[in-house]
C-alpha cells in the first residue's frame, strides 16, 4: 500500500516536472524531450536532480 502511495506521488511529481520543462522558452525543442525522458526514467533521483540544480539554470 505505501508503495503505491509513493509510486502515485512520484509518478505526479514527475508529469509535473516534465510540464515545467516544456515551459521553459529557452530550451530546444530537442532538449525539452531529452530532459523529460531523463526525469521520466529516473524517476525521484531525476526530480530531485533537476528541481534543486537544474530548474534554476534554463
């Protein structure tokens, strides 16, 4: 049961993330892709990669 619960979570944090990439109007359309998958992929590592080091920085 907590697993689902933390699958769920993630899993919202991560369509969150990946909408928060393709806003970004400096990004290549190439680059918005390659980031989503990436964060998409690694799940909480990427969220956690790219809210605290990424986002800030394009």
């Amino acid at each position: 049961m907590l697993a689902s619960i933390v699958y769920i979570v993630g899993l919202i944090a991560a369509i969150w993330c990946v909408i928060d990439i393709f806003k970004k109007p400096k990004l290549s359309l190439l680059w918005k892709v390659v980031l989503s998958i990436a964060v998409l992929a690694t799940s909480w590592i990427g969220l956690v990669v790219y809210y605290f080091f990424v986002r800030d920085k394009i």
